[in-house]
C-alpha cells in the first residue's frame, strides 16, 4: 500500500516549456540587473564569492556575471548560479511577471491525495526555494501546504539509486511504500532499484505498455490502492 508520493517537476507536474521558455529566459535576462542591484547584500554577496571559487578564479563583477551566463546557457549545475536564479524568479513571482506552471490533472490529484492522507513530496534538480516558489505562485493558488518535504540534488543526483535510498530514510517509510512519478527513464530506473513503485509520465506521447515503468498520461491516471 502506497503511503507517499513523490513527484518530479519538469515533465511531470509542470510544463517543460515552463523552465525553458519562461523561467531560464527570465533569470538571464535580469541576471546583470540584479547582481548590479543586489551585489552587496550578504546572501547575494556571499553567492558572488562562491561563484569565483566555482570558477577557480577571483573575478570583478563583470567578470563573473559573463561566467555566470556562460553556466547558465551550457546548463550547468553549479550552486550559486541555481541559488541566484531563485532569488531572481523570486522577485518575478512577486511581481506578478509569471506564475508557476501546474497541469490542472496534477493540481487536482495532488489535493486529493493530500485529503486521502498521504505524504507527498518533490524530487527536482531545481533547488528546493525554486520549487517552493513554484509551487507557492500558481493559478491555483499557494499549492505548498501539500508537501510535507523538498529534495533537490543536495541529497544527490537523480539517476542515482543512494539518492532515493537517503530520501527513503530521511521520510522514514518503507520503500517499497513509496511511489515515484517522473517523466525520465533513468530516474525511475534508480527508483526502482531502490525498492519504490514507480510511474513514468508519457504526457506529450501514447503510453506503451510494453515499457519497462508503468506508463501513464496524466495524473487522472494514478491508480492507488485504498
């Protein structure tokens, strides 16, 4: 019997075209801006000091706002660059520039679960306060009350099995009690190798049976024992 959920973000709960067209667009357009803006405030301060030691290097502010752009059109993982990007989307969620993308099949079953009693929580790449945002700034309101708990790549990589095995133990539940929802093969692969149950999201394509990870289009799809 499932007794928690965790879920994906890109792909899953969200539009990919989300990320690639809204968000990333946005946080390097206003990059410069906010940097010259906020330089000597201590949290972004300190984030500026990270970025050199990522780069190896001291750097003006010139200098690290062009590497900074660099990380962020090659998509790289590097911290601070993720940590100043939610500081950014931040500002544009306040602001009213955007809201975060939900499915309407994901916003629904996501309350619904919650009702029935089940833990939910989200797995993303992106940083936890990117998806706290996300999820605090939809056109369905503030959907972060849902989740008792945010992963992000500080507990480990996704297509690694150890990861799930951390997030197991840190919510305390069985694995094989888990289920897992992500659009990504190998990400469900770890999962499952792990112990959890495991759905991959076909949203944009026919769900094939024959596929190694149940295959579903849309949330409306899950079926969970009572």
């Amino acid at each position: 019997m499932i007794k928690a959920i965790i879920t994906d973000i890109e792909g899953t709960t969200s539009s990919l075209a989300f990320v690639k067209e809204v968000l990333f667009p946005y946080a390097r357009a206003n990059l410069a801006d906010y940097i010259h803006r906020h330089a000597q405030e201590p949290k972004v301060k300190a984030l500026l000091a990270d970025s050199c030691r990522e780069a190896g290097t001291e750097l003006d502010t010139g200098q690290i706002i062009a590497q900074l752009i660099q990380w962020l059109d090659e998509d790289k993982k590097v911290t601070p660059l993720k940590s100043l990007q939610g500081l950014i989307w931040e500002a544009g969620y306040q602001k009213g520039d955007f809201k975060g993308h939900i499915y309407q099949d994901a916003a629904a079953c996501l309350k619904i679960w919650k009702a029935k009693g089940l833990n939910l929580y989200i797995y993303s790449s992106g940083s936890v306060q990117a998806q706290k945002l996300l999820f605090a700034h939809t056109e369905y309101g503030d959907l972060t009350p849902l989740f008792s708990d945010y992963f992000d790549t500080h507990i480990g990589g996704k297509k690694e099995t150890k990861s799930y095995e951390k997030i197991a133990q840190q919510i305390g539940i069985s694995t094989n009690q888990l289920l897992f929802l992500s659009d990504i093969k190998e990400e469900l692969d770890a999962a499952k190798a792990a112990g959890f149950q495991t759905l991959w999201l076909t949203r944009d394509s026919t769900p094939d049976p024959q596929a190694e990870h149940r295959q579903i289009g849309s949330f409306d799809c899950v079926v969970l024992e009572d």
